[in-house]
C-alpha cells in the first residue's frame, strides 16, 4: 500500500530563513498547492492522507470539506505550525472534528518535532506519524528508532519511509532533489522490502515560491510550482502502472491490525 500524506500548513518557512511573508500570503500559497493537489489525486483516483493545522483548516474550510467529501482523511498537524503547547494536541484534534464532522485519529507535529507519546495517547490518537527514521543534521538523529510501523502503548506509530539500506529519507526534499529516477528506485526498493509506502509532502510545494523575498535556499525550492506538479503526477503514474494500491493512515491502521 502507498500512503500519499500531505501536511498542510501555513507557508510560514520564509521565516524560518529570515524572509518576509504576510499571513494572507501564507494561506493563499498553502491553498493553491492544496487545489492542485487535490486535482491530481481526484485524476489518478487515490487517495490521501491530509494533517492539517488548525489555522490552515479554519482559513481554508471549503478545501478541506472538498477532500473530505472526495476520500481523503483529515488528521492533525497541531494548532500552529510554529507554536506548540502539549495542550494542542487534544484540543486541535477536537477542533477539526468539529469543524468538519470527521474523526480525526492521526498525528503528525510540524516539521516531525519530537512529542511526548504518554500525551499523545491521552490526547485520542490512534497512531502518529512523526518520526522520519534517519539522520537529518540540524534537525534529528533517529537513526536507533524501527524504519517501519511499531506499537508504543496503545499508539502505532507510522514513521516516514527510507531506505532499506543506509536510511536514505524519501520524504519531500529527496523527491526535489534527486533525479526521479533515483527517487523510483529508492521508494520500489522500499515497497517491497517492507510492504508498504510513507511519503509526505507540502501544498505549497506545489505552488509558486520562487520570491527573493522569500530568502529560501535553492535546495528548497528546486522543481517546486508547476514542475513539482508534472514530477508528482508522473510519480502517482509510475506507482499505478506498478498495480500499488493506495490507501489512507487509517485503512493501512485498519489493515495492519486486523
């Protein structure tokens, strides 16, 4: 099974970078990626998993109930992507089942910050996907924790995929960077060592964010826009001319645990 996940967020990295970026501008981008997505996936007909902030959500309310209304699962991704208090947990999980008439079982903190798995549980979540099993200078070193899914307490925990030798991460920048070819034979390589597929990426991955104002890195923004659209559209081509099915966090849960 491919897990196609995004996480869905206020573009807020130019900060991150010293850049500037009104708060309008951060939605809009995160909304136009989000709409592009949504048409890919609706062609090729799969679906996916969807953690969402819940700023992004409130702001962007008809997005969210169109892929809800078209499969896709809603999940958390906290209450500000640059802010968190352990309180968010629970109470963004109720907040977007609120909003949205949905149950929302899954997690993943922004930018896979590490979290307290006794919270999470108290929190209601039935798995959480928020660890990426590699090295990542400057940002984490999980390099002891299980490449594939594993129970802590009563919480499976999904980590990203990687390779099965030395690790190599497939999340977004990997899809960026690397020759797709590369990228193909890293995630077929992954998929059947392991079964299954975990792959995140960003909406605004898909928008325009090439903006001196920005002040991101090239590596960041590398075959982003319109060639991050072609590049994606032909990876889903490639996994569906391979017959993998495709599945959301809680049908792969289901399916794992039955």
């Amino acid at each position: 099974m491919v897990l196609l996940s995004f996480d869905i967020e206020e573009f807020d990295m130019p900060l991150e970078y010293k850049g500037e970026i009104p708060f309008d501008r951060q939605i809009s981008i995160s909304q136009t990626g989000l709409e592009r997505i949504l048409d890919l996936l609706k062609k090729h007909q799969v679906k996916a998993t969807f953690f969402s902030t819940v700023v992004f959500a409130e702001n962007s309310k008809h997005l969210i109930e169109r892929l809800l209304k078209e499969g896709h699962e809603l999940a958390s991704h906290t209450w500000f992507h640059s802010e968190f208090e352990e309180k968010h947990l629970q109470e963004s999980r109720e907040k977007l089942e609120d909003l949205f008439s949905t149950k929302v079982t899954g997690l993943r903190m922004p930018r896979m910050m590490p979290v307290n798995e006794t919270a999470v549980e108290k929190a209601g979540y039935s798995y959480n996907s928020s660890v990426n099993p590699t090295f990542l200078p400057g940002r984490y070193n999980n390099l002891k924790v299980s490449r594939t899914y594993f129970k802590e307490g009563n919480v499976t925990q999904i980590p990203a995929s990687v390779s099965p030798n030395f690790r190599i991460p497939l999340f977004w920048l990997s899809f960026h960077n690397f020759p797709l070819s590369i990228y193909k034979k890293i995630a077929s390589d992954s998929l059947k060592k392991d079964g299954y597929l975990n792959v995140y990426f960003h909406p605004w991955e898909f928008a325009e964010i090439k903006d001196e104002a920005f002040k991101l890195p090239g590596f960041t923004v590398k075959n982003s826009g319109s060639d991050m659209v072609e590049r994606f559209d032909e990876f889903i081509g490639w996994l569906k001319n391979k017959k993998y099915s495709f599945g959301t966090f809680q049908e792969f849960q289901k399916k794992i645990e039955s």
